[in-house]
C-alpha cells in the first residue's frame, strides 16, 4: 500500500485537489505518513497520479476516462475516498466553465450528487471537510427544489458546526417551501434575534421576505407583527408608508377599517412623516372634515402645500382649505362646549371636544378631555384609549402613550395601537 497526506478539500466548485501532489513517500518517511495519511492501493495511485495534471490544467474531456480508470481502481475505503474528491472536482469544474461560457444557460447540478454522498458517507473524508460537503449537498436538493432532503442536509451542517451565514436563511427558506411557514417563521425570528445579539443587523430583505410569506399564507397576525419588527429595524419614512398602507389603506388590506379608524391612521402616517403626496395629505384632510374637524383638516392642508407635496396649483386642495378655514372659523372658542361636557351625563360630548381640542394641535386639554369621557363612560373606550394615546404621544409622553395603547383591546383597534406603540419604540 501506498501512503500520501490527507487532502483538505474545498466544497465550492473547486475541491482543492490541483493543491495536492499524489507522489509515493521515501521510505523514511513512511512511518510518520502512516500514521495520519490515507493508505491508497498501487492501482488507485498510479491512476490518481494520471488524473490530476490533466484536472488541474482544466482539460475536462481528457481528465474524465482518467477519473474513471481512478474509480474502476478503488478497492479500499481511501481508493474511493480519492475517486470520489477527484470525480467531485471534474464534475464541479465543468459545470463552472459551462456557466462561465453562457451564464444564462440552466445549469444541471445532478451529477455532483453522487461523489458528494460518497464523500460525505466516506470514513476516509477529513472530519473539517464534511459540514462543507453536507452543506454543499444540502444546497443541491434545494436547487432542485427536493425540499425535504435540503432540510435534512442543512440541519446537519448546522450541527456539525457549518458557519456559512446563508445557511440560517436557507433553513428558513427551505421549511417555508415545504408549508410550515410557523417553524420558518420562529427560526428567522431567532436567526435575526442572534444576529442583533451579536452587533450584526439583520438585513433588511430578511423582515420583507417573512412579510411576504406570512401574507400569501394569509397568517394575519404573523404578517402584522413581521411588519412591526420591519419598521422598528428599518424605521423609514417609505417603510412606514408601506406598513400603513398595506395595513389598512390599500385594496384587499390585512384590515377593514372604517373612517374613525382610517383617520387614526393618518394620524400616524403624518406622525412617522410618511405622507407621500398630495393625495395622502387630501385624504387625510377629507377624513377629518367628515369627523367635523376643520381645525385638523386645515392643518393637514398647508402642511402639504409647504412641503410642495400639494403642488401650489391644486385648486381642490386650495377649495379645501378654504371651506376648513372657514368653517373652523365660524366654530369659535370649544370653551361653552367643554363646560358642557363636564356637566354630561356621560362622556360622549366630552369625546367629541377632546377631538376638536386635538385638531386644534392642542393636545393637553384633548387629553384631559378624552380621560374625562373615559371616567364618565357611554363611549368606545377603544377608541378613546386609541386618540387619548395618540394626544399624550404628540405631547412626548411616552409612558402615558403607552398606557393608553395598552388599554386598547379587540381588532382592529389592538393591531392599530400597536403600531403606534412601534412608532414611540423607534422615537429617540
């Protein structure tokens, strides 16, 4: 038997055996080789020796008789150990050079199947190189979309210690082809979890591929908390659009809102400053002049006109403010209203003037407004939880905020109020 030193193989395209000289040791030095090194048969040397010049210099079509007079050779564990490392490397070379002469071209990993599973069963493989060749292997059948059999593979790589940084997000991804979208979504949840641990901040595409997948699922709460954890990552300006709209504003939204609720949720778009143009601003001013809060509506207006998001030649933006000013004009001083709230039966009215005392931008008295009509009852504590958290929020009392917002029960009130328990999380 013939004796040469272990080979350190690569699991990229390449193994790494052009590195290594198949040569028979001197005598003297037999000895030292036997005790760590592979002990391959005449045969499967002399054949070895062949194949490897004709491989390294990349000449595929004459290395491939070669490497399988190297395979026919292999009597012992360490002869098919070299077949299969050399078999690996042609197999990988020739699939890199197909996709270096036409990149577009479909490429066909199946023949690197086998000497993978040779060298992954293989006693003779060094203990370092399995995790990449599990891997490898587990990168195989998910290409070819054989889910079940990825899964297996990466799970073992992940054991044996494989530290390659996609494979956390291959594992998710490969459960989630395969329908359990819960055991995905808890291993992306601790793979980012980790990562933030670390000081390395999960990407970006990471919260927005979750986002996607919970929402084709049509896991609702999933989805919604994948996006609050979107935003408190990334807390954008566009993000936050996105959220909002996809949330309760767009065609086909996670939730039906109605005008009370679209309102509130304008409010925190003008909050996270994600209005995007002048048909956002208009909505929202609509919105609230339907409520009877021209004060607000007014507001919203010239804010848009200011930031050039209502273009200046808006005529029905123009018309808008217009009637707001007017009509916020001809209501006067709220001071006989709230006096007559306080002296309500119930708490109705005093709803009502703390959100006229809130479009007026004055948010401590609608604050104490909205506590009163929640002591003297007879309202939607939901709602008036949600406004009396929104109020004590642009008043920079997030403790209070807080507590509002963890008041509010029941959809899609709860899910609104935790977006805006979000936006103060992301508040410096």
């Amino acid at each position: 038997m013939k004796i040469l030193p272990k080979l350190a193989l690569a699991a990229a395209l390449a193994t790494g055996m052009g590195s290594v000289v198949l040569t028979a040791p001197v005598s003297a030095q037999k000895k030292k080789e036997e005790a760590g090194g592979l002990k391959l048969s005449p045969e499967a040397l002399k054949a070895a020796q062949a194949a490897q010049p004709v491989l390294q210099q990349k000449n595929y079509a004459a290395a491939e008789p070669l490497i399988a007079a190297v395979e026919a050779a292999a009597k012992t564990e360490d002869d098919k150990y070299i077949a299969a490392a050399l078999r690996y490397e042609l197999e990988s070379g020739k699939l890199f050079a197909a996709q270096q002469a036409n990149p577009n071209a479909p490429i066909d990993e199946a023949t690197l199947a086998k000497p993978l599973d040779a060298l992954i069963a293989s006693p003779s493989t060094p203990a370092a190189d399995k995790p990449r060749y599990v891997y490898r292997r587990g990168a195989l059948a998910f290409n070819g979309k054989q889910y079940p059999i990825a899964l297996k593979y990466f799970e073992q790589a992940k054991q044996l210690g494989y530290n390659d940084p996609n494979l956390p997000m291959l594992i998710v991804k490969t459960k989630m082809e395969m329908g359990d979208v819960a055991g995905a979504n808890a291993d992306l949840a601790a793979a980012i979890d980790q990562m933030n641990a670390s000081g390395q901040k999960a990407p970006e595409d990471y919260y927005k591929y979750a986002i996607g997948r919970a929402n084709k699922a049509k896991m609702v709460p999933e989805t919604l908390g994948w996006m609050r954890k979107w935003v408190s990552a990334y807390p954008t300006a566009q993000n936050w659009r996105n959220v909002l709209v996809i949330y309760g504003l767009q065609q086909g939204s996670l939730a039906t809102l109605d005008k009370n609720q679209k309102l509130d949720l304008f409010r925190l778009m003008r909050a996270s400053k994600s209005l995007a143009d002048q048909n956002d601003y208009m909505e929202y001013a609509q919105y609230a002049t339907d409520k009877g809060l021209p004060a607000e509506a007014a507001t919203v207006l010239k804010e848009g006109m200011a930031t050039g998001k209502i273009p200046s030649g808006n005529a029905t933006a123009k018309a808008m403010l217009a009637a707001a000013e007017a009509k916020n004009k001809q209501e006067g001083s709220l001071a006989p209203t709230e006096a007559r709230a306080k002296s309500a039966g119930d708490g109705k009215l005093a709803a009502l003037t703390g959100e006229a005392y809130y479009g007026q931008g004055n948010y401590a008295k609608a604050a104490e407004l909205y506590r009163l009509a929640l002591q003297k009852g007879g309202v939607d504590a939901n709602e008036v939880n949600t406004r009396l958290g929104i109020a004590l929020a642009a008043q920079g009392d997030k403790a209070g905020a807080k507590a509002a917002f963890d008041a509010v029960q029941g959809s899609p009130r709860a899910e609104l109020a935790g977006f805006w328990k979000t936006y103060l999380d992301t508040q410096a």
